[in-house]
C-alpha cells in the first residue's frame, strides 16, 4: 500500500476516531473540562492513529512482493510460466549452437554448424509465435472450469426435470444445453492445451539434442578423433529433422485452434 493510501485508509480513520471519542468521554466523566477532555481524546486518536500505520508500514515490509508476470526476454510479451522456461531453454539451445561455430575450424563443421544456428534462432522464433497459442487458449478460458460447468448443467436438468412444461422448464433447458456447450469448448480448449504444450515440450528437447549433438562433433573434431576423416553429421541432421517435425506440428495445432468452431 502506497503512503497517501496509508494515511486514507478508512479502517485507521474510524479506527482514530471511535478511539478518540471514547477517550474523551472517559476523561469527560472523571472531572475534567470539556474542552481539556476533548483535547485529551484527540491526543489518544492520534496516537492510535499512529500506531496502526506504524503496524500497517512494518506488515507491508514483511509480506513478500507479488511475483511479475512471466515475460518473453527477446520481445517483452507476457508469457504463461509454465511456457516461458521451455523458450529459455531454446534460447541457451541456440547460443550454444552458435558458440560451437565459432570454436570450430573445421571448415565442413562450421558450414554445417553456421546453417544449424541459422536453424534454430529461425525454429525459436517460430516457437515464439506458437506460445501466443497458448496465450490465446488462456484468455479464452478465464471463468469457471469445464468442472464447475458441468455440475451448472446437471443442476439446470434436475430443475427443469421437476418443472412442469411450460416456458420456465424450456428455459431451464435452453440454460442447460448452453452449459453443456460451454462445457465441452472448454474441454476441447483444456486438451489442446495439453497437447501444445507437450509439443512444444518435446521440440525444445529436440533443439538441445541438437546443439548436444554439435558439441560432441566439436569435441571429436578438437581431439584429432576426426582428423582425416569426413564429419559425419548425421546425429545433427537428425535432430534438426525432428525439430522441424515439431514445428510442423505445432503449426497443425494452432491452425487448428484458428479454425475450430
């Protein structure tokens, strides 16, 4: 809570003020003048006043901070958390990849390294992209859950069973069969969720074999073990294969996503 907002709160206010003309009263009946009686309730308002912003100062300092939204470190978008470390792991992914080009003399390997990071920063944008996916399922699916609408849709049939036909029962029905509706919307978005996410899951996991792969190619290569022999980059083709296997499903989920009624 801000200081003005402190000093405004309207619990401290009553707070002073009941405070304050109890005191007065007290004092008032025990001799004193009114105006001294009423000077003193003053004093004892104020000082309790005091006192509650001095605890709501100190509460303020020992509850923890709320934590920030996740965010997108390359474009600043807000970002589900549960997405955000798997586009951190891409983004290490294509570092390292990049670090291996330039470590690399091999003149085959570096080529092949140059294209694979060239690769991968194209396949994080394109995971980026995918993200806002699950951003828009996410806003589509604030409210009750498909849980909480299913009970709503078995409670509207057992009121509309009990009606006698007439409009209020069809309009218990109409109730019900738009719960239902909503119902199964949200489950379909809740499993496309799941689905996405797992995607993006299992390609982020491609993107690290991928530059795993690189590292072992650098390291066979630094060693002498591929002096004189070609570069087998086989393991590394294979891995960007699947990547780009993930990417392509990932674009099927989420045209499926615009598409879906």
């Amino acid at each position: 809570m801000r200081l003005h907002e402190r000093f405004t709160d309207p619990r401290g206010i009553a707070a002073c003020i009941l405070t304050g003309a109890a005191g007065a009263v007290v004092i008032a009946a025990a001799g004193p003048a009114f105006p001294v009686a009423l000077l003193s309730g003053a004093g004892i308002g104020t000082a309790v006043y005091t006192a509650y912003i001095s605890a709501e100062w100190l509460a303020d300092r020992r509850r923890p901070a709320e934590p920030a939204p996740a965010t997108d470190t390359a474009t600043g978008n807000p970002v589900p958390a549960d997405t955000e470390r798997w586009l951190r792991r891409a983004t290490a992914a294509a570092a390292k990849l990049r670090a291996q080009r330039d470590g690399s003399d091999n003149s085959t390997l570096i080529q092949a390294l140059r294209e694979a990071a060239s690769y991968v920063d194209t396949a994080i944008g394109q995971l980026r992209r995918r993200v806002d996916a699950v951003v828009v399922i996410d806003a589509n699916t604030a409210g009750p859950d498909a849980g909480e609408l299913r009970k709503d849709q078995a409670r509207l049939e057992k009121e509309a069973e009990a009606l006698a036909p007439g409009p209020l029962q069809s309009a218990k029905q109409a109730s019900a069969r738009a719960a239902a509706e909503r119902a199964r919307s949200r489950e379909r978005l809740d499993e496309l969720r799941e689905v996405l996410l797992a995607t993006l899951e299992s390609t982020v996991l491609r993107l690290e074999a991928a530059a795993d792969r690189g590292s072992v190619l650098v390291s066979l290569q630094a060693a002498g073990d591929a002096a004189g022999t070609p570069v087998d980059l086989t393991p590394l083709t294979t891995e960007l294969d699947a990547v780009q296997a993930g990417l392509d499903k990932l674009e099927e989920i989420t045209h499926g996503l615009l598409t879906q009624e």
